[in-house]
C-alpha cells in the first residue's frame, strides 16, 4: 500500500478540517467518507499523515502506533473488515494517571498486549520471526477509542482517516519478553467497576498479536514511516470494545502480563 503522489488535495483538507473541528470542539461531526468514499484506504491515511503532520508541528511527539479492528468481534461491532492503525503520541499516554473525561467524545475502552520495540522494523519482514526478534516486551494495556465522527458510524476510511478512532492509552507496569509467555495464549478479562464487560484471548487478534505486529510493519513500511525502537506497538483489541461513562474504573487482567487500570475523571476535565 502507497499513498497516492498527487492526492486530491482538496478532499484531504476538507476532511482534515472536519475531523479537527471536532476534536476542538469536542463536537463529533459526519462521516468524511463523503470525501474519500468507502475504498479508498490510501487517501484516508493520507488525511491521517496530514493530521499527524499538524500535531507534530505543534510540537507532539510521536510514541508508537495502535493497531485496530484486529478482532472479529470489533471489526463486526463496526461494519469493516480489514485492520488500520493510528499514530500515538506522548499526550495520549495516561499510564498510573486519572483519564481527562473531558478531552474525549464518544469513548470506548478495549483490552490488548501492547509491544514495546528494541530495534528497528524499518526492514522487509517476512513472518513472525522477523518481529519477534525486534520487541524488547510486552505489557498489558488499555486503549481508550474515540471517534470524532458522530455514533461511530464509520466505514474503513473514516477510522483510518480519523487516525484509528485513536485517543489514548494506558499501560501495565508487568514486563514481560517474548520468551517469557506467548502472547497467542493470553487470556483477558475486562472489568468496568468490578463487573466482567468483555473477555477474549490473543487468537481474536489477528489469530495471535504478533501477526498484527507482523501486519503493521509491513504496512507502516510501505508508507514510508517504519517502525522504530522504543515505539510502543497497541497490537489490538482481544475482545469487544465497551462504552466509558465519566467515574468508571477500567481494569482489564490479561492472565501472564497481569493488570491494568484507567480510572476516569468523573467531570468532564
């Protein structure tokens, strides 16, 4: 995959301003898929570059990726059928802190192993070896999901275009390294205030999350940004994503790699 040399430059702008309006505001707006149509991946990930280009210039720095609609389940709850990802930068990390209720729109959480990379995957990769070597561990973590387009009603381009739905993360403090526990074996269970909400294993990503690690740097490196040691790599959802209200407390244990937890600010602040 590619992006296109000369995009329609035009539909990329309108849908960039559209996407943030909303987030400025904090006002979600209509599909973009009115711009980019609804098979078009390539251009929706350059409205996605162009985002990402605007938030570094403002001086954001770039984290990792996120990975999506890996698990049947999600890709079902949301009408598409193949993955994206999205770009993930330092603000978005709320690791050990109380999630800002107020930046967020329409919030979903969802559980997953999430990589962190000792090397470079700027190279071809042919299969799971490749990344295995590449990842320095894995720890358990919460994705906070958002979308900027109103009641979620998305296609492929308007998530890809909306940087994968993405708005922030927190990790588990329980390293572990790929010769410690496979990640393909990881049984997760998600609890909103002690209530079990949502369940899976690391067969729903992708069949095992290192095939979606696979997936990305091949696809990340075919756009032109490879991977990089020190990234964190979001691998995907290992069940069905759930809605956040403000006050709820989000713990998710995923067997080996332990808990994780995201209390969220009962105001919108």
């Amino acid at each position: 995959m590619t992006l296109p040399d000369t995009p329609d430059v035009a539909l990329v702008t309108a849908a960039v301003d559209r996407l943030t309006t909303a987030q400025e505001t904090r006002t979600p707006c209509a599909p973009v898929r009115d711009l980019l149509g609804t098979t078009d991946v390539a251009l929706a990930y350059a409205v996605q570059r162009r985002l990402a280009e605007r938030r570094r210039a403002a001086g954001a720095v770039v984290t990792g990726r996120k990975i999506g609609l890996t698990s049947p389940a999600v890709q079902k709850q949301l009408g598409v059928d193949q993955p994206d990802f999205g770009v993930l930068f330092a603000d978005m990390d709320v690791s050990g802190r109380e999630v800002p209720t107020g930046r967020l729109l329409q919030p979903k959480a969802e559980a997953e192993v999430a990589f962190v990379l000792g090397a470079d995957l700027d190279h071809e990769v042919t299969g799971v070896a490749d990344v295995r070597d590449a990842v320095a561990y894995a720890v358990a973590a919460l994705e906070i999901v958002d979308s900027r387009i109103a009641d979620w009603d998305i296609t492929i381009t308007d998530t890809v275009a909306d940087n994968g739905s993405s708005a922030l993360y927190a990790l588990g403090d329980k390293r572990l390294t790929l010769e410690e526990f496979a990640p393909v074996d990881v049984v997760m269970e998600l609890y909103a205030d002690d209530v079990l909400v949502s369940e899976g294993t690391g067969a729903a990503c992708l069949g095992d999350p290192l095939e979606a690690l696979v997936w990305l740097a091949r696809t990340a490196r075919a756009l032109g940004e490879p991977l990089r040691a020190g990234q964190v790599v979001l691998s995907g959802a290992l069940g069905p994503m759930v809605p956040v209200t403000p006050g709820a407390v989000l713990r998710a244990e995923l067997s080996a790699l332990g808990s994780v937890t995201a209390a969220f600010a009962k105001e919108n602040r």
